[in-house]
C-alpha cells in the first residue's frame, strides 16, 4: 500500500505573488496616482467578491509606505467587516489614534486617550452618601458594650485579692462576679441570641432514631426567620447605605467634532511632513444599512472638510475604497429597486475621482490557479488526469446558462468570477474530503465533483445524481454512491441507502407519488427500494405487518414509471404475498379500488388475497362513521374487489357488515345490485325489518324507507343472518295503517303508498292490503288531497298503486283525464316511473292489453303510452311486445309515433334477437320497412335479419305466399327494392312459381320479381316452361299482360328465339289487332327482328300478309309501315327480305 497523501489547506489571505499578473498592474497605477495627482481623493477600486481586491491593496500599501513609519506617505487601512456593530465614526477615529500612535513621537497618547474618552462619551461622576443603622440585636450589642468599662474599673487586684483571702472579703465575691459579667457583657449577649435563635421545637424529633439536637444543623442553622443570619449579624447586618451616583454621558460627537477631531491628527502628520491615505476595505461586505451609514461617515469627513483644510493649510488625505459594483447596487436597491442600476452607475461616477477595474482572470490563468493549488494542497492525489477533470468541473459548474435557461451548459463555456478566492475556498473544501475520506473509498473526482455543485446537492442529492457525466462512468467511477456518501456522511456501501431509505419510508407513508416516483428512478434505487418495501412496520409484538403501510407501497409502485420493470412486479408479487399477512388498516382508505388493483395477483392462486382484502373492507367499514360519501367509497371497493375475483377466476368473496340501521341502509343502497348478494349482515330479517318500521315512523328517516324496501325486497338481495328471508307481513301492515288513518301531509304518508307499490309483487300480503285500502277509500280520498293540492309526484304513486288492482275507476272529484294531464304536465311521468318501480318492468304491456275492459280508464291510458313513447324512450314497453303487437300499437298511436316505438326499441340490447324471433306476418312486414327508414339501425343487420327469415319460409309457406300474395312474397318485394338485391331462396320458390305456370293465374310483375330470387339455373327453367305455355296455341287470356310483365328478360331467359314459328303465330299475329300489342312488339323489335327473320317462309309470309292487311287501315298505315321497318320484313325504309 502506498503512503497516504499529505493533505495541506491553503490560507484565503492576500496572495504575496501575483498569479495573474493584473493586480501588480493595478496597485502601480493607484500607487501613481496618490503620489503625483493631489486633487485625486477617493479612489475607487472596482471588482467582484474574491477578484483580488484585498491582494491589489496590500501591494499598494507595500509601494507606498515601504518601511511602516517611514516616508511621506502613511497608509491606514480601516476593515469596515470588523467593525460592523460599532459605531461608525467613534471606531474609525480609534483605529486611526491606535495606527498613528505605532509612529514614535507622531501624537501624543495620553492626550488622545482623553479626548477619546470625551468623544466617546466615557466620562463619568459618582457621589455616594452611605447611612448606617444599628440592628436590633446590634443596638443589644452596642448597649453591653457600655458595661465594659465598669466592669474593668472594679475588677484590679485588689479585689480579686479580697475575694481570694482567708477569709474572704464580704462582698469581694460578689463585686468580682459582677466585674466579669460586665467585661463578658457583649459575649453573654451574642450566646444569648445564640440559644435563643436554635430550632427548638423540632429539638427532640426524630426521623432516623436520632434526636434532631443531636446533629450538627440544629447547631448550625437558626429557626425561621434568622435562617440566613450568622452569629456575625448580631456585628454587621443590618446597616443600610443610601448612594447618590451622578454620571455624566456624552452624546455621540457629531460631524463637526469627528472633523476637529480628524483634522487635528491631520496636523500632526503634517507636522512629521507625513501624507495620510486611508483605505476603507471590505465595505461591501456589510449589510445594506450599515454600508451606506459608514459611507455617509467617510463623506462627511472627506469631502465635506475642504475649507478646513485649506483654512489650515493640511493636506488632503487619499481614501481608496476597494468594492464590488454590484454590491453598491444591492445598497441602493433596498430603497430604489428599479432605478437600482441607473443609481449605482450615478453613485460611482459621483463619488469616486477616478477608478480601477480588478478584472476577473482569463481561463488560463485561473486554470493554472487552480491546478498549482492542488498540487500544493492534494499531494500525490492532484494527478493530471484529475486536475484535467477538476477544471472541466468546475467550468460547467459555472457556466453562463444560453438564452437565459436555467440548464446548466455543457462543454466549454465562459466560466463567471473565477477569482483567487473562489479556487481558494474549492480546493479547500476537496482537501476536507479527501482528509475525512481515503481515497481508496472515494475518487479525488468524486470529491471535486462535489465541491463544484455542493449547492445543488444540498438542495436535491436523489435529483443530481440522475444528472449525466459520462466521463466518470467511463473511467468506471461510482460517482452517484461517493457523492452520497459525501453528502451524508456514510460509508458508500450504505449511500444510497442514505439517499433514498428515509425519503422512500416517509414517502410510502405520506402516499405521495411525486416524490415516490421521483426516488425509485434514481440510480440504485432498485436495491434500496426493494428493501424498503418488503420489510414493513410490524406491531409492538413484532408479528403482524402494517397493511397501510404494503397498500401504500403497492399502489404507489404499480402507478410509478417503473411498474413494468422485472424488479417492480416482482415486489408487487411479494407484496401480493405480504398482504394476507398484514393487519387491517387502521382506518378506511378512498382509494381501496387502486389497492385492490395493484395488489390483485395475475395468477388465480389468489384466493388469500381476496379473503384478506373481504376482511380488509370488513374491518375498515366497520370502524368508521358511515355517510353517504363514505357508502360510495365502499360500493366502489366491492365493486374493484370483484374486479379482481373476476381477474383472478375467483368467487367474489363474502363482505360482513357489523353496521346496523341507517348507516347499514346506507351501505347497502350504495351497492350495484349485481354485489349485493356478497354483503351478510350480522342481524337477522326480523331485525331488518324492524329497523325498517322504525324509519318509516321516524320523520327524518321515512322518506329513504322506500329505497331501501326496494333494495332489500328485490329477488338478489344481501344475506342475513341464518340465510333468513324478510318476513313484509308487518311492514306491509304498517304501511297500509299509516296510508288509511293519516292525511296526505303527513311525513310517512307517500312513503307507505311507495312501500306498498314496491312490495306488490314481493310479497303476496301487499295486494290484499291495497285492495283493502282502495275498498276503504283511503287511495280515493288521499288522490282528491293530492289533486286539490297539485301534488303531481302523489298523485302518480297513488295512481300507480290504483292501476295495479286491475280494475276500473274514474278520475278524482269527477274532473275528466284530459283535464287533469292538462293541469298537472308531470303526472304522467310520475304515473310512468311509479309502475315501473312497482312492477320492476316495464309496465304499460298490460295496460293496452287490458284498455279495452276499462273504459273510464282508457284516456288515462293513451295519454300514458303516447308519453312514454315520445318522452320516455318507450321504457314502458319490452321489446318483444313493441314487435308483437307493431299492428295494435300502429292503431293505438298511429304511424307518425310506431316508428318512435321502433327506434328505441332497436338501440336496446338483444334488439336483433328478438326481431329473429317475430313470426313473418303483418307485424314483420309493418316493422321491416320502418326499420330500414330509421337511419339509427344498422342496415348490414337489418338485410341479414330479413335474408334469414326469407331462408326460413318452407314450401308450403311460399305456395301459399305467392298464390295469396301473402308476407313472404311482401318480404321478399320489400328486400328486392329496399337492399336492390335478391336472396337464393332455392327449391321451396320455384316449386311455388312453377304451380302459377300451369293457370297462368297470377303471373305478373311480382311473379317475375320473385323471379329473381331463384338460382340463375331454376329461373331459367322456370321461364322456359312459361314460354312453352304460352306457345302451346291455346287462346290465352292477359296474354299482353304476361308479356309486359315478363319484358325483354322473359324472351331472353325464356329462350323464345328457339320457337321463332310458334312466337310469329301465336305470339306476334295475335299481338297486331291489339294497340298494347303492337307497342309491345315495337318495344321488343330489336329481340323480335332476329327471330322473326329465322322464321319459316311461310310463317313470315302470313305475318306479312297481316301487317299488310293491318296497313290497308288508313289510320294505321304510318304506324304498320314503322313497326315492318323495325322488325326487317320490309317497308320502312328496311329491305325487304
């Protein structure tokens, strides 16, 4: 293994030598300036943060004052950042006393300490006046201290002598015991209070088995309230001090006093024969308010101070300000945000006398910059290779975007303010990587790639690692792992990880599908999101997985880009296989129809996964409040559910409901009605049912009873508890007592008439009960209520209800039918929609078939059918009735409204089916034609329809059709001239044909038509035996009629050329006598003129003879003439032949 490279940093100061060659060239041309232009006093020093600002001065400062305190010129330079908190003018003056003061006998520095003192408000006055007081253990103390001096003027030796002779003194004894106690006065006092001050009420108590004298507090700490005394208070406390402190402050000096103040340092470098050039640097680097108010302060001292300084003789000082143009404009911008760059250009051409540009360096000389500071800082890591790839970095990182995009430019591109600075601050921050992480873990370019948009990773690393640098991957670099772990600070086995685990986690958690999308198309992602997804949250106990959590990932990989990748639908299969595992959602999801299809397995091995999804929805539904947005949500989760049973070629499973009443109404309305059968109650019918009676007779709940007796009265109905079956009996019961005892205003009123309707056919008790009330009056007094209140939508239930006893009766309060539809518009809508939902068919098949017995009813009734067709679709009515019974409905509404019927009945499914099934007869030959008029059908289906039923009709049907002229003849006509084409009927035709040649009864156009329909063989045939007939010499009767029915096809297909004899005598000479007869032989005279010339001699001359005989008529000469012409037997211009 190699030695580890030796990482140095480099220090951002001033560069000592000029890398670039253009400040050295700056400072000589600033230096020029201060020495030769006097009139020159602010120089401005123009350039972006980092160009070199700072070197530029200290080379200046260098050329100037070579040696600090020598020569003529004395350069002070002010850092306008270190002062940013202080007080513009104060700091500016004592940074320039401290300067001056390092030049020996240049001022005085105990005269400026005062007068600094006094400009910056320092000076300061106290007067204090201290009263003591005594305590009133001190006065105690103080009164026992006046007995010391008696006692020891009686205590000498004399009477301590006295008291000790043999015998004693009297009184000696007691003169020396109170001498003692007068000395000991003030000690006698402090134990005094001493004692007194101990805690003795909790003396003797005990917590521990020991008595509380007996421990050291209780001689150490005083009872309340000389807790914080010491036996030195009974000396010293208690003594009170009253001080009176008198300050005198200084206002901060003013422009006039910072000017004397300045102009008196200016005179003391004049009295040492010394210039003063100020440099005022870093001023950009303040804030806005800060910069413009030290600015204000250099104005006010430097060119606002020109009389003074002529009035004194003192010269000028030179202020060089080094800056950044833009950040003048910032300045000006947070007052003028428009004018920002106008103001700027006017502030700096205003202010400074002259300026100087530090230019930002050119590519190659920033290039070598930076390549010679990785070299020093790197060591061996700063390769060529790598310093090649560092410059290329860090040129697209600052690129200028084209056209204003954002987009970062690839290739060479003109980098923006690369200064010493900014190479400074990047190579450093590659050596705190490269110090942190070895290269054998991270590769110098990662390292320098990430320095150079260590911004935008910071703001998005998932975003830029899906960035493109070919360049890395060619030199087979992991560079989206090393930057992660840069980034995060991990080893790079777990960088993406890192990058994507946390985010990935919180995004399957929050379902957001931006977010989830934008994670699993990042590089490495495959790995870590696997992961993630296949080892959801478990419980506290650690078994049971978090359903919400594998819904979430499921649904949000099956809609993500890369569903159709092998990696994603393989963890949606074991996401598939996790899910029957996992414990129900804590909650009900909106969006269980996409759970259900993104975990819905492909094979049908799926039967866990439905009964876990069944016990899924079980769970959910009964844990949440149900309104009617939430019993949609579950009609759409059953429906998806059974989308996948269906899918997977599963049953649907079954759905327990443990909801009860409304809210269990509610679900179960909400259901389509193919799935209700998968729904089981937990309650039995008999609870059903009384939930049931109970909302009719709650006035907020009785108007939804009828929906939900529909539901739930309806053949495919939810299961109950045991399979059992609603007993109505006492519903029905309910009803018809409410409807019977109650107005038409009271709340449950509408709703028992709809119950009853509803259960009419459900349940056999329902009739009874109506009957009962109609016998009773109730629906004819309740239909006069409504009538009298215009209650339409009443009056068509009750209508309904009446309708369906099958009988007769009169329009309420004898108004007349036409007079009550023409009052109330909507009662026949009403009327319409109440049967349908009573019978759940439609309803008006009966009705027409029954009009006839009801006769009060019969206007009501046409009424009703007629709407029904034009503003109903002609719901009321099957299918198979409208083509049935086409004749009786024709005569009911007529030929304008039947073909209305027609088309709605066409657009319905099984349309096609049911016409195949109609009897050929006059409803088919009614319908055919209208069907084919309606521009809705579809022809193609309409000729197949008809073209089979022609097919259909057998021999004795056709016999019969053609002899009688009956439907299948009409059928076949119709089919000819509507699709202009014929069908080969075959044998069954010919044979019915061929019986007409025989009488040659009935032969006509028709006959000829039909003709058409027989294969070319059998038509032909056919035609042949009818010519035979007609040449056979008998007279024939409609002889002209057959002929001009049969037409040119007749003698073409009749192959009449064969019996050009038998034509020209029994044909053509019989033809003459008739006018019909000689316009047909002329119409034919071109099929004729051939057969009649193959003639026999003798044929031909007898039919000379009979057109000449014809022509001896004078009338008729012309026309004889014409017709001999045409047929080529001479005359007319023809020869004769």
């Amino acid at each position: 293994m190699g030695e580890a490279p030796r990482i140095r940093f480099l220090a951002d100061q001033p560069a000592e030598e000029d890398a670039f060659g253009s400040h050295s060239r700056v400072a000589g041309a600033i230096a020029r300036v201060v020495r030769e232009a006097a009139n020159i006093n602010v120089i401005g020093l123009l350039g972006g943060w980092g160009s070199g600002k700072s070197t530029v001065v200290q080379k200046l400062r260098a050329d100037l004052e070579p040696r600090a305190g020598e020569g003529p010129l004395h350069v002070f330079s002010y850092d306008a950042w270190l002062h940013q908190n202080d007080p513009p003018r104060r700091a500016f003056l004592e940074e320039l006393i401290a300067d001056l003061d390092t030049i020996p006998g240049l001022i005085e520095r105990r005269y400026w300490n005062d007068r600094l003192a006094e400009l910056s408000g320092r000076s300061e006055k106290t007067e204090t006046d201290t009263t003591r007081h005594l305590s009133p253990t001190g006065k105690w103390l103080f009164a026992s201290l006046g007995l010391v001096p008696i006692g020891l003027a009686l205590l000498d030796f004399e009477l301590v002598k006295s008291a000790f002779a043999d015998p004693p003194v009297a009184m000696a004894w007691k003169l020396l015991l109170l001498a003692v106690a007068c000395v000991a006065a003030p000690i006698l006092v402090a134990i005094f209070f001493y004692v007194l001050w101990r805690p003795w009420l909790q003396s003797f108590k005990s917590d521990d088995g020991r008595w509380f004298i007996l421990r050291c507090r209780f001689w150490r700490r005083h009872r309340t309230p000389h807790e914080s005394e010491s036996i030195l208070s009974l000396f010293t406390n208690h003594s009170v001090e009253n001080a009176v402190n008198v300050t005198k402050i200084s206002p901060d000096p003013t422009a006039i006093e910072f000017r004397e103040a300045f102009n008196e340092l200016l005179a003391a470098c004049k009295s040492a024969d010394r210039r003063l050039v100020v440099i005022v640097d870093n001023l950009d680097r303040l804030g806005e308010d800060e910069a413009m108010q030290l600015w204000g302060t250099i104005r006010s001292l430097f060119l606002g101070n020109n009389a003074a300084f002529e009035t004194r003789g003192l010269h000028a000082p030179t202020v060089i300000l080094p800056i950044d143009s833009a950040a003048i404009e910032r300045m000006i911008a947070k007052s003028h945000v428009k004018e920002a760059e106008d103001l700027a250009e006017a502030f700096i051409d205003k202010t400074f006398d002259i300026t100087f540009q530090v230019s930002e360096p050119v590519r190659s000389d920033w290039r070598e910059f930076l390549s010679a500071r990785m070299r020093e800082a790197l060591d061996t890591l700063a390769t060529d290779p790598n310093i090649y790839w560092t410059i290329k970095f860090v040129e697209r990182a600052n690129a200028r975007p084209r056209g204003g995009s954002e987009e970062v430019v690839r290739g060479v591109a003109a980098s923006r303010r690369m200064t010493p600075r900014k190479i400074i601050k990047y190579v450093n921050l590659i050596a705190g990587i490269a110090v942190q992480w070895p290269a054998s873990h991270i590769h110098l370019l990662s390292m320098s790639l990430f320095a150079a948009h260590r911004d935008e990773i910071a703001r998005d690393p998932v975003a830029f690692i899906k960035r493109d640098f070919p360049e890395l991957d060619a030199l087979g670099i992991e560079w989206q792992r090393q930057l992660l772990a840069i980034h995060f600070g991990v080893e790079p086995a777990k960088a993406f990880q890192a990058a994507l685990g946390d985010p990935l986690v919180a995004a399957i958690h929050s379902l957001d599908q931006e977010e989830f999308d934008t994670l699993v198309t990042s590089p490495g992602a495959q790995a870590v999101a696997e992961e993630i997804m296949l080892d959801p949250p478990r419980d506290s106990g650690g078994s049971a997985l978090d359903g919400t959590y594998i819904a979430n990932a499921a649904m949000l990989l099956a809609r993500s880009p890369v569903a159709s990748d092998y990696w994603a639908a393989d963890t949606l299969a074991q996401l598939q296989t996790l899910w029957p595992q996992a414990l129900p959602v804590a909650q009900w999801r909106q969006d269980f129809p996409a759970v259900f299809a993104a975990l819905t397995p492909a094979a049908g091995s799926g039967n866990a996964f439905l009964l876990s999804a069944a016990a899924q929805l079980q769970q959910a539904i009964g844990a949440t409040p149900i309104y009617p947005d939430r019993a949609r949500e579950f009609g759409e989760a059953m429906e998806a559910l059974a989308a996948s049973a269906e899918l997977i070629g599963r049953p649907m499973p079954e759905v327990q409901l443990s909801t009860e009443g409304h809210e269990f109404f509610q679900l179960v309305v909400a259901l389509p009605a193919e799935l209700r059968p998968s729904i089981r109650s937990e309650f039995g019918a008999a609870s059903i049912a009384e939930w049931i009676t109970k909302g009719l007779q709650a006035e907020y709940l009785a108007a939804d009873m009828p929906v939900i007796v529909a539901v739930l009265a309806a053949p495919d109905t939810i299961r109950m508890n045991g399979d059992e079956q609603i007993d109505w009996q006492g519903v029905a019961n309910l009803a018809c007592s409410i409807l019977e005892q109650n107005s038409l205003e009271y709340y449950s009123c509408i709703p028992s008439v709809e119950i009853l309707g509803l259960l009419y056919q459900a349940a056999a008790e329902s009739s009874a009960l109506v009957q009962r009330a109609f016998d009773g009056g109730a629906f004819a007094r309740l239909l006069g209520e409504a009538n009298e209140q215009g209650n339409a939508p009443a009056m068509g239930r009750i209508l309904g209800l009446m309708l369906l006893r099958g009988s007769d009766f009169g329009p309420p309060d004898g108004d007349a039918w036409d007079e009550i539809i023409a009052r109330f518009p909507s009662l026949l809508n009403e009327l319409d929609e109440a049967l349908a939902r009573y019978l759940g068919e439609p309803p008006l098949d009966w009705l027409i078939d029954d009009r006839d017995g009801w006769p009060s009813l019969g206007p009501l009734i046409d009424a009703l059918v007629r709407f029904d067709i034009e503003k109903a679709g002609s719901g009321g009515f099957t299918t198979a009735w409208i083509l049935a019974n086409a004749e009786n409905l024709h005569a009911l509404v007529g030929s304008e409204m039947l073909p209305r019927a027609v088309a709605d009945a066409a657009r319905r499914p099984g349309f096609w089916q049911e016409f195949g099934k109609l009897d050929l007869g006059p409803n088919y030959l009614l319908l055919a034609p209208i069907l084919a008029q309606i521009d809705a059908v579809d022809r193609t289906r309409l000729r197949s329809a008809i073209m089979a039923r022609l097919m259909a009709v057998d021999a004795d049907g056709w016999a019969t059709g053609v002899r009688e002229r009956s439907a299948p003849v009409g059928l076949a006509l119709f089919f000819r001239s509507t699709f202009d084409e014929t069908v080969e009927v075959g044998e069954p035709l010919h044979d019915a044909l061929d019986e007409a040649v025989a009488t040659l009864s009935g032969i006509n156009a028709d006959w000829f038509a039909l003709g058409e329909f027989l294969t070319p063989g059998q038509r032909s045939m056919l035609l042949r035996r009818l010519r035979d007939r007609l040449l056979s010499g008998d007279e024939i009767a409609g002889l002209g009629s057959i002929l001009d029915a049969g037409g040119s096809e007749l003698l073409k297909l009749g192959a009449f050329g064969e019996e050009p004899d038998k034509l020209v005598r029994y044909i053509l000479i019989r033809l003459l006598d008739d006018p019909n007869g000689r316009r047909w032989i002329d119409a034919h005279a071109t099929i004729l003129a051939p057969i009649v010339a193959a003639a026999p001699p003798a044929t031909r001359s007898a039919l000379i003879e009979r057109i000449e005989a014809e022509a001896a008529v004078e009338e008729m000469a012309s026309e004889i003439a014409a017709l001999r012409g045409r047929l080529g037997i001479g005359g007319g211009g023809n020869q004769h032949r």
